[in-house]
C-alpha cells in the first residue's frame, strides 16, 4: 500500500474520530462557541481549529512522510483527556465561575491529540507540533489569570497613556486608574485595556514566527518583543482618544473609534514589529547563506525557501 492511499485511510478515521469525540463533548463545545460569541475576550477562539488545519495542510508533505501507529502514547494521552474531561464536565461546582470549562476543552484536545497520535504516529505528531500545540488558544484562561492580565494591560496602559498627555503638554492629574485632564475626566476600565487587539497580535506574532523565522530563539525574540508593544500602542490609543475629546470633540470618547477603532491601533503594532520581523529574517538568512543554521532548523524551514 502507497503512502497516499494509508494517509487517505488514516485520514478518514482520524476525521471520523475527531467527529465522535466532539459529539461526546458536544455540551462545552457549545459553551465554549456561546463563550466567544458572548465576549470579545475569546472571540478569537472560533477561527483558532480553521487556522491549525490550514497549517497542517500547507505543511502536510513535512509531517506526513512516514506514518507509524504509536498506539502506547496514544492510549496515554487519551487516558489524560479522558480524565480532564471528566474532572472538569463532571465537576463544575469544584471550579469557580467557567474555569471548568477550560479544564473540560483542554480534555477534548487531549483526545484529538490522542487521535493524532494513533492514526499518523510519534513523528508526524513532532513534526506537526506548532499547529497541534495552537489549538491550545482554543482553552479558556482562568479567571484570576485572566483578569491579572486584564490589571497588568490597564496599568502599563495607563502609564504610557500618562506619558504622552505630559509629551503633549495637556494638562493632568492621575488618581490611580484616573485622569482628570481640561473638560474631561477618563477611567482606563478593563474594557480600555484592549485584551481583544492585545490577542490578535500575539497570535499573528506567533504565527509570523511559524511562517517566516526558522530558528526558536528567533521566534521567541519577536514574541517577547510583543509584549511592551501592547501596552505602547494600547496606551496610544488612550491617550489618542482623550487628547481628540479635549481639543477636538468630546464625542471621540464615545463614537466609533472608541468603540471599533481597535483595528486601527493593532495596524499600529504591527507596523512597529515589522522592522524587527524583518531583521531577523534577515539575519537568518544570512547566517543560513553561510551555512551556519542547523540542520534541523533548515528542515523545519524547507517550506519557506
């Protein structure tokens, strides 16, 4: 039998399964759907499992060059889920608030995993690990992580936000969270701390450094290199508002680029990481050139030459 014709077959089953298992779990499935459409906070959610079978199938020719059945790990990884699933769907009084939810999902990509696992086996599983591993965008975070990120946005916000009132020469007055600036006083609320845009461009940084770096350090540099950007262009936007309400028009705080303007400033941060994604392709480029990259490195970036 061809290698074509067994990725075919194992295919269908492995697409079979995966449907079995979502009619299993087809309760938090909905919550979680229910969940995203009902928050901006996980409105990201819904596109995450499209995006990781469009990764896989550009890379199918990577990951699927030998398929062996690694049943042991499989049946391991299975029982994991399994019991997530369980403890979390099961249990929900033991969690507070929707934190079981993330628990139970997390259970139900355990099994997909598991899925994985059998039908294709160890290699094309370590071969496929970024988008196998992204499905994880899919688990909803705890609530006190959650909203411990949600402060850490609203403070760093406020901060540049403060910094550019005083760059511009406005007058004012911060009060923790408040500003009391001429013909306007601002609270920077957890619906200012810009969570949605602060998503999105993670998860465009971490899939700019799939496509487009080769090396993980590099990788890593720009998605560390995220984080200020967040609240840099966050407290722009701020700060923006604020400084168009006082010398402009006080309906800026309340019109639509308040409100669905997030566009805007996330266009912003990825203006500002674009240089630093470009250097270091760069300078792996170059270094590839002189045959300094490793093997491996090489091989996982076949796709890109």
């Amino acid at each position: 039998m061809s290698i074509e014709t067994h990725l075919r077959r194992n295919t269908i089953w492995f697409v079979a399964y995966t449907a079995a298992c979502a009619l299993v779990f087809l309760s938090p499935l909905r919550s979680l759907i229910h969940v995203a459409l009902a928050s901006d906070t996980y409105s990201h959610i819904l596109i995450i499992p499209f995006v990781s079978i469009v990764l896989v199938w550009m890379e199918r020719e990577r990951l699927f060059q030998t398929l062996e059945r690694n049943r042991s790990s499989a049946v391991v990884v299975f029982c994991v889920g399994a019991l997530l699933g369980a403890v979390g769907w099961r249990n929900p009084s033991l969690f507070a608030g929707e934190d079981w939810l993330g628990l139970t999902i997390l259970g139900f990509l355990c099994m997909i995993w598991a899925g994985f696992l059998f039908f294709y086996g160890a290699s094309a599983f370590k071969a496929g690990l970024f988008p196998l591993l992204f499905l994880l965008l899919m688990v909803p975070l705890p609530g006190f992580l959650l909203d411990r990120f949600i402060v850490w946005l609203q403070v760093g916000s406020a901060d540049v936000a403060e910094w550019v009132f005083h760059l511009s020469g406005t007058p004012v007055l911060r009060q923790g969270l408040f500003f009391a600036l001429p013909q306007v006083t601002i609270e920077v609320a957890k619906e200012c701390s810009g969570i949605r845009s602060t998503q999105a461009l993670l998860i465009t940084c971490l899939l700019a450094g799939h496509l487009f770096l080769r090396t993980n350090w590099r990788r890593t540099v720009l998605l560390v290199a995220a984080v200020p950007v967040l609240i840099i262009k966050n407290g722009i936007r701020i700060a923006t508002l604020t400084l168009l309400a006082v010398h402009v028009d006080p309906s800026f705080l309340t019109g639509p680029l308040h409100h669905d303007g997030g566009f805007v400033f996330f266009t912003l941060g990825l203006l500002i990481l674009l240089p630093l994604l470009w250097w270091l392709k760069k300078t792996e480029a170059e270094r590839l050139d002189r045959g300094g990259l490793p093997a491996s490195a090489a091989t996982s970036g076949a796709r890109q030459g």
